[in-house]
C-alpha cells in the first residue's frame, strides 16, 4: 500500500513533466519578452557572460574624381559584456495537500511557479528598455496622438516600420478616447501580437503594469527623503531602496536621497520589431540571451512528508540596439 501511496506521489510531481508545464505557461504570462528576440547562444557553452559587439556607421558614400584615391575610413566598434543571471522561485507541498486532491495544488504550484518567472523576465525586460538613449520629454500633457508621433520622429525614419509602445494600464483609458486611436477588436482577425489593445500613428500599443510611473528624482543635495537599509523602519523621510526605485528613473543605493519629481509622468518605451530597412539593421532592440531555459528539481523532506519545488531560468535581457528605443514620457 505504502508503495502504491509513492507512485502517485512521484507520478505527481515529476520536475521534467512539470518543466514543460511551466514552460507553457509563461508565453500567456508575460508582454514585454515576447517582443525580444531569445539568443541560446550560451547553452552549453562554458561562460557565463556574452559579448556583444556593435558598428558606428562609417559615412555616406562621396563623389570622387577620376584618378583620385578614395579616403578610406576606419571603421568603429563598441562592445557590451553581459552577465548572466539566475532567476529562481519554489514552494512547498505536504503530502496531505497533493493526494487530498483539493484545488488541484500541483497544478497551481505549477501557474504560481509560472507566474513567478515570467514576471522576473518581464521585469528585466523592461528594466533594459528602461536604458534607452533616445528620449522624448512629452511630460507637459498626458498621453496624446500628437505626442506619440512626436515621440516617433526621434527615430528620424524615412520609412515607416512596425513598432510596439508600452503603456501602463492607467494610461489605457486616455488613449482609448483619442479619436486616432484604433482599438485592437476593429482589425481583422488574427492582426494583432500578443497583449495588444490597438493602434496610434500606425504604432502598435501594448499595456503593462510593469511600465513604471516616475514619482521620485535622485538629489544628494537638497532631497528630503533618505534611502536606509530594509531593517530600518520606514518614515515619512526614510524609505527602503525596494519602495523609491520602481518609481525613480536613476539608479539609487543605501544612503542617497530622493525628493518628489517636479512632474510624474510614465516611461513608455516605443520599440522598433523589424529589420531597419534603411541601414540593413537586422539587430533586435531587445534580445534575451539564455543559458537555460526553465529547469524544475524536487526535494524530498521525509520527517515531515512534503517536497519541495523549485524552478529556475538562467538568462539576461538586454538592450542590444539602442537606435530600436525610445523612452516616451508622457504626464501622469
């Protein structure tokens, strides 16, 4: 009998079948990664870190008389280096919890565990876009048609190509009411990518609550509120890092000091998805370089009869190709 009791057990939780599941599951729980391209260059490689390397433009070409030598030029190079990362989440299950049957909790260990890595890879994803170089201050009025094609004219296209805007969920309302605005349920079936709610000024528009909304600026010198240790209580003029950074654009540490942005506002990246058909430019603005992709282990407890589940993903989100972004502020 007890044998018997095992198998089920085992049956139940098996980290290979529960991988897949996982792996499954994360697509419908993410909106930004889906945008990356994903590089498994580093899979089974020796490394952790990657390289990647990017070319200046070296001019356009130059009327030249006969007989006379062209200038040659040299062509410029710049490099990034990468490092990869581990995000990990488990959870624990008694063996009363899993052979009860009641609400399923493998199955929900599995969505929990899902869940848990798509939002780390969103996060990150979000955070490299959140670099961007190419910037667009529209802080002065809430989102709005004549500040997206603002924003887009700092690409400074000659040809139109396919682009995706982030916005945060609080912004969905404003820009539903824009007359430009093409709601997502207008297209023909089967037009649209994935989270995507319509169209303005041909750009594809995407919500996510992982869009920051921008309260606090770093000022070392006249700030008001200090950034202490997580074992200090937090005050009114003393914050924890975890609690000023999602809503600080600069990048804080222990000790720095923060005060109220004159104007909050949301950082909506626009993203170009396709090759530039002006320069050849094939190199994504975002790309997740994989050393693993998602891996589930179980440990069994036997004193107290439960296992424990974890799972991991080793990878790191890069802005690979600055000239693909722009940061778009718009007022909250």
């Amino acid at each position: 009998m007890a044998d018997t009791i095992l198998t089920k057990l085992a049956d139940l939780i098996d980290p290979e079948v529960m991988a897949d599941m996982i792996s499954a599951k994360i697509p419908d729980k993410i909106r930004v990664a889906p945008f990356a391209k994903v590089d498994d260059t580093l899979a089974g490689v020796p490394g952790d870190t990657i390289t990647v390397p990017s070319y200046g433009y070296i001019g356009d070409a130059e009327d030249v008389a006969e007989g006379v030598d062209v200038d040659i030029d040299k062509m410029s190079t710049k490099d990034k280096k990468y490092k990869i990362k581990k995000a990990m989440k488990g959870v624990g299950l008694t063996d009363e919890a899993v052979l009860s049957g009641y609400g399923n909790p493998v199955g929900e260990a599995n969505a929990q565990l899902a869940l848990a890595i798509a939002a780390k890879i969103d996060n990150d994803c979000m955070e490299a876009l959140q670099g961007a170089t190419l910037l667009y201050d529209g802080t002065a009025a809430a989102i709005k048609y004549s500040g997206v094609v603002d924003a887009i004219d700092v690409f400074n296209e000659e040809i139109n190509s396919d682009k995706v805007m982030f916005i945060n969920p609080k912004q969905m309302a404003t820009l539903r009411k824009d007359a430009d605005f093409i709601s997502a349920d207008k297209y023909q079936a089967g037009v649209a990518v994935t989270g995507e709610i319509g169209k303005i000024a041909n750009t594809r528009v995407v919500a996510s609550r992982k869009v920051p909304s921008i309260e606090y600026e770093k000022d070392n010198s006249t700030g008001t509120i200090e950034i202490v240790a997580d074992t200090t209580a937090e005050t009114t003029t003393k914050k924890h890092l975890a609690t000023i950074q999602p809503h600080c654009a600069a990048a804080l540490v222990v000790g720095d000091k923060v005060k109220a942005a004159a104007t909050s506002y949301y950082a909506c990246p626009i993203v170009k998805l396709n090759e530039d058909s002006e320069t050849e430019d094939d190199v994504p603005a975002l790309t997740i370089y994989r050393k693993r992709s998602i891996n589930v282990e179980t440990e069994r407890k036997p004193r107290n009869r439960s296992t424990e589940i974890t799972a991991d993903e080793f990878y790191v989100a890069a802005l690979t190709n600055e000239a693909k972004v722009v940061l778009a502020k718009f007022k909250k």
